[in-house]
C-alpha cells in the first residue's frame, strides 16, 4: 500500500484517541461460523506473533466445532478455549443461548476487549452480552466489532439488524473503507471511535493463497480446467426459505450454463439443499458437490470464470482474486466491489441474472482491490494494543 494511502495516514492519527492509560492486556476473540474463523484468523496470528494475551470463544452458531474442527487445523489455529456448542436455532433462541454462554466466560476470564466480526447472531449476541458486563470495578468490556459500517439499507435482512447494533455498541468501530467510515459517522457515531483499517479478508486470502495451492488439488479431484466453470454459492435466508426466489435463482442459472456450456459448481449449504428438495426445482447444469474447506474453495474461486452468490464474503474474495462476481441479491453491503468493476447486483429475476452473467464475462479483469494491503490483522491489534 502506498505510504499517503487513507488507510496508513487515518491509522497514524489514531493512538491519540484511545481511552485506556495502559495498553490492553487481554482479548476475547469471539467467532461462530465458518466466515469468521476465516476473517479472525489474521488477528489470531497477529496475537501470537506479537505475544497478546487472548482467548477464543466459538459459539457453534450454524456448526458443532467438531464440524468446524477442519478450519482451525487447515488455517494452522489453535483450538478454541471455549466451546458453546448453540447449533442452528431460530434468532431469539440462538442469540439468548449465545448471550448466556459469553457472558459467563467474560465475568470469569475479564477480558478487557471483545472482538466480534460481520454481522451474525454471534456479532449480536457478543457485543449484547459485552456491554453489560464490567471488569475491574466499573470498568465495562469494550466491544471492537472488525468489518464495521457495512449497509445494505435492507433491513428485513437479518443480518443489516446485526451489524447496525453491534456497531452502535461498540467502542472500537474497525471500518475496513471510507465508505463503510462514512455510513458509521452519518449515523452519528463519533469519529474518534473509527478505524479505518482495510478488510481482513486480504489478510486471509493471501496468507492462505499459497497454502492452499500445496495442500489442496481440488480442481483435478473435481475433474475441473481452470476458467472452464462457473462457481455457485446460495445460502441467503431470504433467498433460499422463498420459494419464488430460490425458483428465479435455478432458473436464471440454468439459462446461463445452457448459454456458456460451462459446468455450475455447487457446494451447496445443507440449508439451501433441504428447500431445494422442498421446493421439488429441477436442476439443470449443476454439479452439486458438499461443502469444502477454505483452501479448497480459495482454489474453486481463484479459477472460476465466473461466481454467482449471495454471499458477502464470496463477493470480497472475488474483487481480491480478479474473478468476475454477480450477486444474486436485491442489495450488497459491498458497493466497493460494485464501484470498481469486479461486481454486478442481479436480483433474482431469471433474466436480469443471465444479463449480469453475460456483462462481467465480457468485462475485463482489471480492477484494483479497494479492501486493503494484507495487513489489517496487525493493525488492528496494534491499535488496541498500542505496540
């Protein structure tokens, strides 16, 4: 990164700003699904490099951790101190049970910071239970909420309810653009409580690029050419539970191979292939394959000629990868992705998503990646460590 960049001159002017006399001598690093453990991993490599006490709580938000005991062991992280084990739920259940599981942890271990990322029931439920909870007399645990000022201005979504109260709780705001930066001040959130530090989701996608091409041949196993497939990940509530929707997802997808005879790789979210069987829809052009580790699909993305998603994080390490993304949703809280070129969003009418296809698969690769330099791990534990 440049040396006048916004991210390095904004990080320059920070240390000023912090509130404690000290620095911070120990981190609870919360995570619960399998994104988050990706975009903690770097804050867990930057803790130990630089000799930070920390501890990890996994939540068990959509998995046990013996089912997510891969992405610790193929990321080279250490296990979790603490293990809540919730499972799938509806919002209220899974978000009280995690609330009651953290907020035991903390009164005992007393942490001085809490970090939680993106906008899940985990984020919620963390940054609920940290505001309530004091240490040190009348100290409370501050909330540092890394992937801050993401919109979508959506809020039947979830996940926009999420990240819009775990950041007006939060005392450390880690906004990874100006964009985001500019959505937190706007509402109202003082300035000196913003961080723009990049995205640690470069930090991840080039710490594990390397490491997955010698551990991972997912692509001769599959039987894939690079640039000759079209990768798919649907697991959107909104998109996946409706069924008109996930119909008009299908369909558009379908035009799309039987226009590009390109194969549609699947690694379909258990969620997604319960309501595809419920909704008895007809493929056409998928190759369904289970869900694979971080390495593996760092590999599928990295060659795809195309993704076609409604993930979020899909669309970052898409932008980062030089691969063309159309997001299959009405909305993105990623519109640097949009801005510079690497991203179109579709909807999920049939016609308006092989439209977008045939767009970015004209479109050049050539944009430029607007979520950091790589080292948003380190600079984020720098800040609150005050190293």
């Amino acid at each position: 990164m440049h040396r006048d960049s916004p991210v390095l001159e904004n990080c320059h002017k920070y240390f000023k700003y912090l509130p404690f006399d000290t620095a911070v001598t120990m981190f609870a690093i919360v995570l619960g699904t399998r994104p988050e453990i990706i975009k903690m991993s770097p804050l867990i490599r930057s803790c130990q490099k630089k000799g930070v006490d920390f501890f990890v709580i996994h939540t068990g938000q959509h998995y046990s951790y013996e089912m997510d005991r891969v992405f610790f062991e193929e990321l080279d992280l250490p296990a979790p101190d603490f293990n809540l084990d919730v499972g799938s739920k509806t919002h209220a259940e899974q978000t009280g049970q995690i609330m009651a599981g953290i907020e035991k942890i903390l009164l005992t271990e007393k942490p001085e910071v809490i970090l939680v990322q993106g906008d899940t029931n985990t984020v919620l439920a963390g940054a609920l239970a940290a505001s309530k909870c004091y240490v040190h007399g009348s100290r409370p645990i501050s909330i540092g909420h890394v992937e801050a000022g993401l919109r979508s201005f959506d809020r039947s979504m979830p996940e926009e309810v999420n990240r819009i109260v775990a950041d007006h709780l939060s005392r450390y705001l880690f906004a990874p653009t100006e964009t985001a930066q500019k959505h937190l001040v706007h509402e109202g959130i003082p300035p000196e409580k913003i961080f723009v530090t990049g995205n640690t989701i470069v930090d991840a996608v080039r710490q594990n690029l390397e490491l997955s091409k010698k551990r991972s041949d997912v692509l001769s196993n599959l039987g894939l050419v690079p640039d000759e497939y079209l990768l798919v990940t649907l697991h959107r509530q909104e998109n996946v539970d409706v069924k008109k929707r996930l119909q008009g997802i299908i369909e558009g997808l379908g035009r799309i191979h039987e226009k590009t005879g390109l194969p549609l790789i699947f690694p379909v979210h258990p969620r997604t292939e319960k309501m595809i069987a419920s909704f008895r829809l007809q493929l056409r052009g998928f190759n369904l394959i289970k869900p694979l580790g971080f390495l593996e699909f760092l590999q599928l993305e990295s060659h795809a000629r195309l993704a076609l998603t409604d993930s979020g994080g899909v669309q970052e390490e898409t932008c980062i990868l030089n691969v063309p993304c159309v997001t299959i949703r009405d909305s993105t809280e990623r519109p640097e992705t949009v801005d510079v070129g690497a991203n179109i969003i579709a909807g999920v009418d049939p016609s308006a998503i092989t439209d977008a296809a045939d767009r970015m698969l004209a479109r050049p690769r050539s944009w430029k990646n607007p979520f950091g330099d790589g080292n948003t791990g380190d600079r984020i534990i720098d800040i609150l460590a005050r190293t």
